[in-house]
C-alpha cells in the first residue's frame, strides 16, 4: 500500500468520528496516481489535494488562475502574496502551472490529527487568501 493510500485510509476512518463543524468528505482521484481529494463540511470550502513526494505529505488548494488576475495589479498580488506568506500559519503561496495555489507540507508520519490540523488550517487560510486578493482579480 502507497504513502497516500496509508493516510487515505486514516482519514477515511477519521471521518467518522469527527466533532460537528470539523467534519470532512475525502476521495481518491481516479485516473490520478496517488491523489486523494479532500473536501471540508463548508460551504465555502475548496477542495484540498493530498499526495505523497518522498517523505512529505503535500496539502495544495488552488486559489485562481493565472487569468482571473487584472494584468495590472499581478506584480501588486505578489508583493501581497509574499508578505503574507510569512504570518500564514501552517499555509504558503504558490504556483503550479497556470494556476495560484495555497499549500502545507508535512511529515508522512505525521498523526491523523496533525494532518487534519493543517487541513483546516489550509481550508481557513485559503478563504482568507481569497478575500486578501479580491481587488486583484477581474
């Protein structure tokens, strides 16, 4: 069984057992190798990609793309994105591809719960993000 079937299987059990308003629904990606898709119990909430590189666990949330970004604001989004990313608890900007994203990093042996922690954390952070960047976007 693969790291991220391991994790996959972890949270899957999690689920169950989850407080009201921590609750989760989690997916493997088929026709993707090793990528499980992991939605909050928000109504605002986007999806969260999981998947194994080595020894780290990878949590990534898209945020925008490249052209939903008013052309003459993009370098005035990065500044902010970059004096954001310091304070962001457990959460970094990004990009991949075309596309912004919001991610957290950590140990393949990290506890269900530290996983969900920075989750949720992720989850919170890029709602925040969203809204930090509305003036930039069309």
């Amino acid at each position: 069984m693969s790291g991220i079937e391991t994790i996959f299987r972890q949270l899957q059990a999690a689920s169950q057992k989850q407080p009201a308003g921590q609750g989760y629904h989690i997916d493997m990606l088929s026709g993707e190798s090793g990528v499980a898709r992991l939605i909050l119990d928000d109504p605002a909430a986007m999806p969260i990609f999981l998947w194994v590189t080595g020894q780290e666990l990878l949590c990534v949330t898209y945020l925008m793309q490249e052209d939903e970004v008013k052309p003459e604001s993009r370098c005035q989004m990065l500044e902010a994105m970059l004096g954001m990313n310091i304070p962001m608890h457990l959460s970094s900007f990004g990009k991949f591809d075309r596309h912004f994203v919001l991610f957290g990093a950590l140990s393949v042996d990290s506890s269900v719960e530290i996983i969900l922690q920075d989750i949720h954390a992720l989850g919170a952070n890029a709602l925040e993000a969203l809204e930090a960047m509305a003036t930039y976007l069309k």
